[in-house]
C-alpha cells in the first residue's frame, strides 16, 4: 500500500526563487504539451506520443533561444510535467468513455502563473536526498530545510514539492507501506461498532459515546469575515490586494489544518480500539445543496470516512458501509418496528409498538451496526448467519441491495 506523508518546508530566499523558476518551467512545459494536442486535434491529425513530446518540447526545445532556460531546472521535473498532462488527458478520455468513476472529467486546461496552487515532483532518477542534518537536498535547488513531525517508516521513492495558497512549501514523499508491520502495530481486539455521523454531534457510536462537532469554520467565521472585507477593499493587482488574498488563504487553511487533524486523530482511535465499524454512505453532495450546506461542508464527513476506509485497509480492519436509504432513525433498534419518518427537531421518540425510549443519534447508530452485519445477541454470536448455498425458489435479493457491502 502506498501513502503520503507531508512535511513542512522551510527554504531560504534563493532557494524560493529557484523553487519559483522550477514551477515556472514545468508549468511552460505542461501548456506546451497541452498546446501540442490541441493543434493536432484542430488539425484531424493523430496525437503526438509521449517521446515525441519529450523531444520536441524538452530536449529539442532548450537549443532554441525561446526554451533555452528550461536547461536552468532538473529534466526529471521537465519530464513528469509532461507525464502529469498524459494522465489529465488519460483521466479525460476514460470519462468520457464511463470507464472512470467519480464525476466527469473536463479537458486538461491551460496553468497560469497567477494559480495560487504549484507543484513539482522528483523521482529517484533525480538523485535527490535527505541528508545527515534532515535537510532534503533537491537538484539545482539546494538542501531545504525540513520541519519533520515524524520518522520515515521506510525510504521513500518519490518526492512533490506544493506551494498551496497560503504561500507554504510542503514536501509530500510517496511511501511504500509494509501491510505485516501495520497489523501487527494495531492492538488485538474484537470490539464491533456502528457511527451515525451527524450535525449537533459529529459522531454517535453506537456504544453510546457521543463526540462533539468541533465546528472549526463556525468559530473562525469573524475573523474569515474580516479578513475577506479587507481583501474586497483593496485593488485588483497591487501588493496589498496580494498580502489581504495571503491573509484570507492563511485564515482558511488554518481551519482546513485543525479539522483535518481532529479527522485524523478520531479516525485513528476507532481504527485502533474496533475490529469492525460500520457507518452510513451519506450523500454529502445533495446535503450540500441543502440550506444545511455550510454546516455540512464544516463536518467533513467524506474526508473522515476517507480516512476510516484507507486505514481499515492498511492495519486489517473491517469498513462495512451501508447504503444512504436504510431508515436508522425510522426503526426501533429494540423491537425493528418502523416508527415513520421525523422531523430533525426530534431528537428523542419513544416506540409505538415496544415502548423503548430512544435517543435518535444513539439509536440511529444501533442501526447502523446492525445494517452492517455487526450486531450481536446477549450470548455474544453474530444475528447474522452463516452463509448457506441458496434452493432454487430462494435465489433472489429479497429486497436487499445487490451491492456488495464489504469495504
């Protein structure tokens, strides 16, 4: 399994403008190639292949008085610019086909020097390095220093430099996990449980454990609010305009930062004390279509089953996730009587048929573990049976999704 791990960077005046000069390049290199298949797509003539692009663009290129300064970067930069724009065209044709999931894929578009988002990327061809002091020592750029927050598990193949939109350099290493060591890094454990992700509480487990919503945008809104009133009053183009849109930037991935990390942290304790989670397919998109829009934006409930999913996968846990339209807060988990739909405002409700006094998130979870096949009875066996070859009047779902629901 392969991750990321990013770290934050710290480079001196000069090796910022080399940094700026090695975007800059691998930037002209990806609008050129971009350029080369559309005139060729105008033309009715057959797009250029990969090395014929690495020729006329990058080798061919820095003999010419126009291009001769792309010889002032490292060609590995050069080179996966132009294999970034195979991939945004390979991403665009198999959206077009329906062989990519997800949303559909526009056409590569043009850089500009003015996106506040930049990066570059050096393999193990670039002879880059991390040396005895910590510092990563890029090619034609220097040894940058490095603010590590943790050790490498093992030597990483790959390394992207990012400029976000703050103004921050971070180092992003591509690592190739071990899957024996991360199991056996993970405490044995047999616990079972179901999230019901919501607004008032972020998450209720079906334990009864209820984590409170941190509401990271709700509390930094004022302060958003003033350095985005600022940014509006100043004019388009000067130096100040650029140091209120840094302000705003920096206001904006503070909150992105602190919610990221509370995801981190959470997704990780549930992975550690829990063989088994289940939680609900939310259709976060329609929600955020919602006059809910802004509070389920601040949640972030797709970055944090995100995490839940690739973490279950990387330590040998088990993600069951149940589908968006299965009534938890409509049924009883006691007695399984389906009470009917309820406003949000009713946050407690009490079983027309058995009696039972529920709380909604509490009970909602309940649901969820017991959709996901990991709820079990008083003597501790699976309510779930076994799995036995079906007769020939019993093939069918029976109303059950057809979906698998393993993770």
């Amino acid at each position: 399994m392969q991750l990321r791990y990013s770290f934050r960077l710290h480079p001196d005046t000069g090796q910022q403008a080399a940094l700026a000069k090695a975007f800059g390049c691998a930037r002209v290199v990806f609008n050129d190639a971009v350029r080369a298949r559309e005139d060729a797509r105008k033309a009715g003539e057959a797009f250029p292949t990969a090395g014929e692009l690495s020729r006329k663009l990058i080798t061919e290129a820095k003999r010419t008085g126009e291009r001769s300064w792309l010889g002032e970067v490292s060609a590995v930069v050069l080179q996966q610019s132009l294999r970034d724009a195979e991939a945004a065209y390979r991403n665009f044709f198999a959206s077009l086909k329906g062989a990519r999931k997800g949303p559909k894929m526009g056409a590569p578009r043009f850089k500009s020097r003015k996106d506040s988002w930049q990066s570059l990327r050096f393999t193990a061809n670039a002879r880059w390095s991390i040396t005895g002091s910590g510092r990563l020592n890029l090619p034609k750029i220097g040894a940058v220093k490095v603010k590590w927050s943790r050790t490498l598990p093992t030597s990483p193949t790959s390394v992207t430099v990012i400029k976000d939109s703050a103004g921050r350099y971070f180092a992003s290493f591509v690592i190739d996990t071990d899957p024996h060591a991360d199991a056996a890094a993970m405490p044995d454990t047999d616990q079972q449980v179901g999230i019901d992700l919501g607004l008032t509480h972020f998450a209720v487990l079906s334990d009864g454990t209820k984590i409170d919503s941190p509401r990271f945008l709700r509390r930094a809104e004022k302060k958003l609010k003033k350095a985005q009133r600022e940014l509006s009053r100043k004019q388009k183009g000067s130096q100040n305009r650029e140091k209120a849109r840094l302000k705003v930037a920096r206001a904006h991935a503070k909150v992105a930062d602190a919610r990221r990390e509370f995801h981190h942290q959470l997704s990780t304790q549930l992975i550690r004390e829990n063989q088994a989670i289940g939680v609900e397919d939310l259709a976060v998109q329609g929600l955020a279509r919602t006059r809910l829009a802004k509070s389920v934006h601040d949640a972030g409930w797709s970055q944090f089953v995100a995490m839940l999913e690739y973490k279950a996968a990387r330590y040998g846990r088990t993600l069951v996730k149940i589908g968006r339209f299965e009534p938890t807060s409509q049924v009883c988990s006691a007695c399984g009587f389906k009470d009917g739909l309820k406003p949000l405002y009713v946050r407690e409700w009490t079983c027309a048929a058995c009696g039972t006094f529920h709380d909604r998130d509490h009970n909602a979870a309940k649901n969820v573990k017991t959709a996901a096949g990991l709820a079990e009875t008083a003597c501790g066996a699976q309510v779930r049976p076994g799995l036995v070859p079906a007769q020939r009047d019993e093939t069918g779902s029976h109303g059950f999704s057809p979906e698998p629901r393993a993770a």
